[in-house]
C-alpha cells in the first residue's frame, strides 16, 4: 500500500525487494506496485548518486570517486559526511524502512547498488546488444528490436548539467547506434528491406558522419528496389564527408552508386556513366605517394584505355545518328 506524506514522496507498508530502474529516458523507479520520479527521491544530489551507482550496477563505488563526481573535483569542506547524509535521504526514499538491506547496499569504503535486486532497462539493453553482437541474422534482429525498444530516450534524460551524465550519455548513444547498424544489416541479411531502411535511417541521423550507417541504409535502399532514392542518399553522404571531413566515400558505397547508376540508366548510357565513373575513380588516384602528379605513362592503364573506348563508341555513334 503506497502513502504519501506532503511533499517528501511515497512511502510503502511493505517490506523491500527487488525494483525496476528505468535510466533510459528520465529517470523512473517502479517497487512494489508504486512508481517514483526523480523528485521522489530527496534532491539533485541524491539521485544523482543513484544514478552513478546505477551505472556501476553491481560494482562497489567508492565514496571518494562518488564525491569527486558529484563535486566536479571542487568538494566541500564536510564532503563525506554530506554524502553520507545524501546517502541516508536516497535510502529513506528507495527502500523505505529497510535501512541498509535493501537495493542499495554499503561496502567497505563506498557504496553499491546490489543486481540481484534491480531490473535496471539499461543492463537490459547492454545484454540484448552483446548477444545479438555474437548471433547469426535471424536471432539477432529480435534481440535487437527489443534492446531498441528500450531505447526511448537519452540516458539520463532528466540530467542535464553534470559532466559524468553528458560522458555517460555519449557512450551509450553510441551504442545505440551501433544496434540499429547492425539491426539494419540482419534485416538485409534476412531480405526484408524496408526495416533495414527504416533502421539504418536512424542510425544515420544520429550520427551522420557514421559511414557504416549510411552504407546499411544505402544497400537497403537498393535492396528494396529503390536506386534513386540510394542515389539521393549517396549524394547526401558524399557531401556531409566532402564538407566536414573532405574525404570520400568508401569503396563499397562507390560499387553500390555504380550499380544504382547502371539499374536507373538506359542502353549504351549505363556503359559510359561506368566509363566515366572509373576514368574518374582513376584519376582520383593517381597521385604519387609523395602527393605529386602522376607521369603521363602512370595514366596509360589497361582501364583508362577501356573507360576511353566505350566513350569514343558512344560518341562515334551518336555523331553518326545526328
């Protein structure tokens, strides 16, 4: 039964056990049937040290570390007996009534919060992640869709201003992204284009220097049928890294653009776009190793003379039909 009493946050008639932690989006703590906050649990201060425990789940933390976090490395004069004050509201609000024998449990030296009492989605999503890293296509793309459904919002969306939290934010978009990539390439794997595209877009739009992303969304694009809007899609890559990196894509997405080209061109059109593609692809790289330019002689390759042919043919042929 859940009691609350002014404004300090739910209380509980039943003894403590094991809660569920959600972490990813704003903080929510779900026990015994009551749900708390982040304003449930006594202030900035202690639900940040929540959170850092939460994100060493299992791991003892020490309260050194703890206070140089909380603290920025600037702590007070009392620092540790004002965490261990912190400390004392965070468990009055968690587990109360059970002092220390409830999730968050006191070690030599720190604190921990105990895993074999919290349900924790981020734990969750770190798992579901890991075994689909090591799993074929078709058991690792619904272990990916649950891990991403878990994925609402940012971790630690109710926390704004701490460094740790924007560090820890970092990390785990990351992997984030890294679970759409690989979701995209097991839905191509298993031919079912449209989720690979649905998945590698937001990957891409996440981080959109991430080639390995666009290179899922791009193959799934052609995959499903769809070459020009993979074209479109290569050209918006192409310009991101030209523009922020000044480099090029990659071979694989530079093979894909030569086959959409050939599937949305006609006839004797395709073979001169793929001319002109390698000529170009050539000559891109034809620099000497010291960034000089290349002899004329380095030039005279057996494809620079057949990207000429098929152009020469076309050209002759077309004079002709003028």
């Amino acid at each position: 039964m859940e009691r609350t009493h002014g404004s300090s946050g739910p209380t509980f008639d039943t003894p403590p056990g094991r809660v569920t932690i959600q972490i990813l989006g704003n903080l929510r703590v779900c026990r015994g049937g009551a749900v708390l906050g982040a304003h449930h649990l006594g202030g900035p201060k202690p639900r940040q040290i929540l959170e850092i425990l939460l994100l060493q789940l299992g791991t003892p933390v020490s309260k050194e570390h703890l206070i140089d976090l909380l603290w920025g490395g600037n702590p007070p004069v009392e620092a540790q007996p004002t965490l261990e004050s912190y400390v004392c509201v965070l468990r009055r609000n968690l587990q109360p009534g059970a002092g220390k024998r409830g999730p968050l449990q006191t070690v030599n030296g720190g604190y921990v919060m105990d895993k074999a009492l919290v349900d924790l989605d981020l734990d969750r999503f770190d798992t579901l992640l890991r075994l689909a890293q090591h799993s074929g296509a078709a058991d690792a793309l619904p272990l990916l869709s649950e891990a991403l459904g878990l994925a609402v919002g940012p971790l630690l969306g109710s926390e704004l201003l701490p460094a740790w939290a924007a560090d820890e934010r970092s990390r785990h978009a990351a992997r984030v992204t890294e679970a759409r990539i690989i979701a995209a390439e097991s839905a191509s794997a298993l031919f079912r284009p449209g989720e690979a595209v649905g998945w590698a877009g937001q990957a891409a739009d996440g981080d959109p220097l991430n080639e390995r992303a666009w290179t899922a969304l791009i193959l799934g694009l052609e995959l499903s049928g769809r070459p020009a809007d993979g074209l479109a899609a290569f050209d918006r890559f192409r310009r991101i890294l030209d523009r922020e990196l000044g480099c090029a894509p990659g071979p694989d997405l530079r093979h894909a653009q030569v086959r959409m080209l050939h599937a949305t061109a006609d006839g004797e059109l395709s073979d001169v776009l793929s001319a002109l593609l390698l000529l170009h692809d050539r000559l891109h790289h034809a620099g000497a190793p010291n960034g000089t330019a290349a002899s004329p002689a380095s030039l005279a390759s057996e494809s620079l003379r057949e990207a000429g042919l098929v152009i020469d043919s076309f050209l002759r042929r077309a004079l002709v039909a003028v």
